[in-house]
C-alpha cells in the first residue's frame, strides 16, 4: 500500500508517533514537579486562573506545531518537486 493509501485509509497518523528525546522527558520531569509546587503555593482561585493560562498557553503551543508542521510539509514538498523536475 502506498503512504498516500496509508494516509487516507488512516493507517499513517503522524501525530501519535512520540518522538521525545530523552531530553525532552527530562525537562518535562521538571516542569511537573515545579508545576506540583507552584500548586501548592496557590489558595482555589489562584488555581483555576493558572489552570485557565495553561489552557490558553496550550492552545497557541498547539496552533504553533500546526504551523510549523505545515510549514515544514509545504518545505519538503516543494524540495521534492524541485528534485523531480531535475530528472
């Protein structure tokens, strides 16, 4: 089956790959245990306004992977036709 098969067929779903480094799982080891502390310092309403500046912070994380995999699929794309209209 060709990938484009595989892509449509939804056998190819490349965002549930994990592609974390081992430094990666380090820094986000961190960030859980100062998450954890933080946490502790704030009173309920503290803890839902920080809770709602993760959500927030979250969803530009998440639009900003779009891009930068859109971008990144519309760079090889176009290096691969370069390629092929070299042959």
């Amino acid at each position: 089956m060709s990938i484009l098969a595989d892509l449509y067929f939804g056998n190819l779903i490349p965002f549930e790959k994990n592609y974390t480094s081992k430094e990666q799982r380090e820094i986000s080891e961190k960030l859980v245990s100062k998450d954890e502390k933080f946490r502790g310092m704030l009173d309920d309403a503290q803890t839902k306004e920080f809770e709602s500046y993760l959500i927030s912070a979250s969803e530009l994380q998440c639009e900003e992977n779009l891009l930068s995999f859109e971008g990144g699929f519309i760079l090889g794309s176009k290096i691969m036709m370069e390629v092929l209209n070299r042959e």
